[in-house]
C-alpha cells in the first residue's frame, strides 16, 4: 500500500474514532485549535482573533478567525495544494486527504463531503475559474480555485465560515483574508 493511502487511512481512522476529534464549528477555540494542530502537526502562532498554524499538509498555513466573544471559531481558512510535479505525488495526495479531514471535523454529520469536497477540488485543480459553495447547518463551505504568482504548482483556497457572505473572498482571487 503506497505512502498517501496510509496517511488518508490514518487522517480518516483518527477523525472518526477519537472522540476528542468529533467537532463543529460549535466547539470553543482551544479545542478546535488543539483538534487542528494534532490533524496537521503544526504550531498555533498569533493570538486572537486570528491565529495560523504553519503546515506541510497544506500550501502554508491554517488560520482561523474567531467570533466577537473570542471563544468559537468564525472563519478557518487555508490553500491547500492541488497539483505539484508529479501529480501522483504523496503531497498532492495528503494535502487533498487534508481538506476532507478537516471538512469532515468541521461538519461530522454530512455524510457526502468526501465526494463534494473532492469534486470541487478538482475543478479547482483543472480551471482557474472553479468556485463550489454550499451551506450546511448556518455555515458556508467554499472552494475555488486560487492564483498563485510563483508557478509551483495548482492550488485552492477553502473557507469555512460562519458569516453571512462569502463576497470577500470571491473579490480577492490572490490571497486568504487579512
């Protein structure tokens, strides 16, 4: 069995059996922060309302912007990779088996997320133009393709928030929000 299967069995194994790992974006922040950095083996930096965890798993880094209290997370957002060279390689692998694993934390009850989230990665991988969003239970789930200057390689940007418009990151098609 290659490299990337075990890390998709691993990342789904570890979400769905761990209770510590059933979330929702109705979970404070230290425990998604704990849930988050355990899932993508990175360091929170910053400190409220916006912290980042710099990752392989992912393009760079996870940030996760926090509601008006300070205690539920608002909006995570995070570019992971689509394609680098070679595209069967274990990076594009684990970086897409990344955003189901987080997708499924984040949403535990919806039962066809692996199969949206990778459709819509694909899209994004084979047009610079793809945008998917959907709505589940008060939050949005959006993933579009992302122009990305230094020419490495296809990526995406994926948000997940609770606000009531995604207009913001439909505008800006360069970088995740400040």
């Amino acid at each position: 069995m290659p490299l990337s299967s075990h890390l998709s069995a691993f990342l789904i194994l570890t979400l769905s059996s761990c209770p510590a790992m059933a979330g929702g974006l109705g979970e404070p922040i230290a425990r998604i922060h704990g849930a988050l950095q355990s899932l993508l083996h990175c360091e929170w930096q910053g400190s409220t309302p916006y912290t980042i965890c710099p990752t392989a798993q992912v393009r760079d880094v996870v940030g996760v912007n926090v509601d008006a209290s300070g205690d539920y997370p608002e909006t995570i957002e995070f570019r992971p990779i689509l394609t680098l060279y070679p595209p069967d390689s274990d990076a594009n692998t684990l970086s897409r088996n990344t955003v189901v694993a987080i997708v499924h934390y984040f949403f535990p009850e919806w039962k066809e997320e692996a199969a949206w989230v990778g459709d819509a990665l694909k899209a994004a991988d084979n047009d610079e133009n793809s945008e998917h969003a959907i709505t589940i239970g008060g939050a949005t789930l959006y993933i579009r393709s992302l122009d990305v200057e230094d020419g490495e390689g296809n990526y995406a940007l994926v948000v997940i928030t609770k606000l009531p418009s995604i207009e913001r990151w439909k505008t800006d098609k360069l970088s995740i929000a400040k």
